[in-house]
C-alpha cells in the first residue's frame, strides 16, 4: 500500500532535504507540498535539485491542506508547529522537524524556549539508549515523532554510551561543534551572508544559552545520568561549508574504568547499528565523510594524562541531524524496513 504524505516547510533546507529522501522512498508518495511565502509557486523554483518533484506546486501551509494524507512531515521555524497539530489529531503519523514537540520539561522550555510548552513526542534518534534499551522500541508504533536538533542528537550519540556504561562523568561535559550555516535555515539572516562567514570561524550562543542544551541534557538523562548532575558547556562555532556539524565532546574518566571498558562502551552500544559508526582507535571522521548520508561517524580517544575521553563526531545536519532521522523514525514506526530510502554512502568530494 503506498502511503500518502505531505511535507510543509518545504522551500526551507529541512523540508528540501525530507522531500530528497522521501523521493525515493518505495512506500510513500508525495501528495502535497507547502510553504508560507513561497505558497502559489512551483516546488522546483526553491528546490532545483528535486526535478523528479517537478509537477509539484507549493500550497499555502493550512490545516486544511495538511488535512487528509496518512503522513504529515511539519518542518517549520520552531514555534510554527504546534498551531497545526491540533487540527491533524486524524492523520495517522506526525513528524515534526522543529523544537516544538523534542522537549518533556516544562521548565527547560520556559527558560529555552518561552510560551505555552508543547507535548512531547517520541524522540526521533532510535539509537540512543533510553532507560536501558535503545530509543527505536519507543518509535515502533509512534503515531507522534520529533526529530531531533542536529547539534543535540550530534553530542547525545557522541556521549549516551559513556553514559549508559558508567564509565565517563556526565558532570563535566565539554563539547565545541564546527557548524555549516545550513543548519540556520533558507531565510536571508545578515549574519549568514557569504561577506560574513566567508573566510572566518564565528562562535555563537556561547556561554550555555544554545536551545540544544536542554535537549542534549535529557537525552543523556534517559541514558542513565542523574538529571541534576549532568554539566554541560557547549559552544558551537560557524564554518564556512554549507552542511555539516563536527562536534568534539569530552568528559572525564570515571575512576577504575578501564581503556577496554571504555571501548567497549561504544562499541557494543553501535557494533549492530546501520547509521552510527565507531572508527577504528586513532581513526576521526570528517565531515566530508559524511556529506548526503545518514550516517554519524565517531572516532574514540582516552586521554589518561587529561583522564578525559574525548569523542570526535560528524554528521550532515541536514541528513542524520534532521532528515534522515526524521525517515527513518517513520520506517520504524511504520514497521517498515529501517534503512529504506536512507543513504550510507555520501558524496565526496
Ligand atoms: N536546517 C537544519 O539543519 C535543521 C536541523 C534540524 C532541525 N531543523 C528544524 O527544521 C525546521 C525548519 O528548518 P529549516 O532549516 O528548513 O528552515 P528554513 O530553511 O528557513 O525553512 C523554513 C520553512 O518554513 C516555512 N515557514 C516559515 N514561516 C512559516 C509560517 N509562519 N508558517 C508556515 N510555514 C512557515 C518557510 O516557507 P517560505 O520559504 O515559503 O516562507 C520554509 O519552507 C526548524 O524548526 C529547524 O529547527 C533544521
């Protein structure tokens, strides 16, 4: 049976990026196609590279319009989604792309995000261990997903098996993050000029006020940290390559564990996973390696003289951190094949 969907938000990086994958996804098809200025154009005047989406017109985004299909994929500026979930209470399957839907504290959302706290979805990043067994047996079924932040879901893989293993301290986490402007989304913002970024590292949201922070928190919480005991400075910086997050995390050692316990923390929680790779010791990734896969790619340190272990991580934004996640949440929940229309392989160079 071939399943309905529309996609709203879809002139914007997020939205182009879902419609990519979905293209080629064997049990959907793409009905419906929205966006909020860019409604009454053609799909292909703000998405070039999706010619096989050709036919398709951009339609103002409504809950009438979204009405009707057996998947609705929301991915809008964060804040846009909630006003439209409500009204979609008989679409059988929701994935949302922004914030709105990622956090379960109320307090985290007041102090992150402001406003009225949206309910919380299942997460959509299936390898990260919660309460014990892997986030996938939450999603299996789910008729409500969101998809992660990109830098958040980075960090989590990068740290939750530590964390589950109990061999790293979630009280001193570390984590700096090379960022391409993609993540910020289509919209003209003087900041993302090229004469601003061009040539330049630009840190940003410094100093634990980046809206990832609390997401990053309870996902590590769900990996067994103590909730008030996980510390975390994080500071991404702004690189000039259109897509891609480099995140290096560190935390310390718990005293006694072992290098081979370390190692073995990872390697057990990703040895069976398709999408999270752990490279060989003295192995990193770059984010080119990355680029167009649903792939997160780990290299592993421990650093006795630091007695810190330090996680090197690359991901897409666009494909693992958002995209990608969001399909194969959806293949999950479906009961589908998890890796369909999901890419290993990326482009190069
Ligand atoms: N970019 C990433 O790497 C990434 C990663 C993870 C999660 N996300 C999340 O995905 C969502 C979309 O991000 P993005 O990067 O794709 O942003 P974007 O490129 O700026 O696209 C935003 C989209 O939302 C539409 N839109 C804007 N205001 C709207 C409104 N009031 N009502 C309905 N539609 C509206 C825009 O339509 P028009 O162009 O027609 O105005 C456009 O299609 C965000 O919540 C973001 O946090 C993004």
């Amino acid at each position: 049976m071939t399943l309905s969907v529309a996609v709203s938000g879809a002139s914007g990086y997020a939205g182009g990026e879902i419609l990519r994958l979905l293209a080629d996804h064997p049990d959907v098809e793409i009905r419906t196609v929205t966006a909020h200025s860019s409604a009454g154009q053609r799909l292909v005047a703000h998405q070039p590279h999706l010619r096989s989406l050709a036919h398709l017109e951009l339609q103002p985004t409504t809950p009438e319009v979204l009405a009707g299909h057996d998947i609705v994929v929301l991915a809008l500026p964060h804040g846009q989604s909630a006003q439209y979930t409500d009204a979609l209470a008989d679409t059988p399957l929701v994935i949302d792309a922004g914030a709105d839907h990622r956090l379960t504290s109320a307090e985290d959302w007041a102090a992150f995000y402001g406003g009225e706290h949206p309910e919380p979805w299942a997460y959509g990043v299936p390898e990260l261990t919660v309460d014990g067994v892997k986030q996938r047996e939450h999603l299996r079924g789910a008729t409500r997903i969101a998809a992660p932040g990109c830098n958040a879901s980075t960090v989590a893989l990068s740290l939750a098996p530590g964390v589950a293993a109990g061999v790293i301290d979630p009280g001193d986490i570390v984590s700096v993050l090379a960022v391409g402007p993609s993540g910020a989304g289509k919209s003209a913002k003087t900041n993302l000029l090229a004469s601003e970024i061009l040539g330049t590292a630009n840190p940003y949201a410094v100093g634990g006020i980046h809206r990832h922070i609390p997401e990053i928190r309870q996902a590590l919480a769900a990996a067994g940290a103590p909730r008030d005991g996980i510390r975390l400075s994080f500071t991404p910086v702004l690189v000039p390559m259109a897509r891609g997050i480099l995140a290096t995390s560190s935390a310390p050692i718990v005293e006694g564990a072992t290098d081979a316990e370390i190692r073995a923390a990872w390697e057990d929680a990703y040895a069976d996973e398709t999408f999270v790779e752990l490279l060989p010791p003295g192995v990193f990734p770059r984010t080119a390696d990355v680029l167009g896969a649903n792939i997160a790619s780990m290299g592993l340190a421990i650093d006795r003289a630091a007695n810190r272990v330090t996680v090197v991580a690359a991901v897409d934004n666009l494909v693992k951190g958002t995209a990608g996640a969001a399909v194969q949440s959806l293949n999950i929940a479906l009961g589908l094949a998890e890796t369909t229309a999901l890419p290993v392989n990326g482009v190069a160079p």
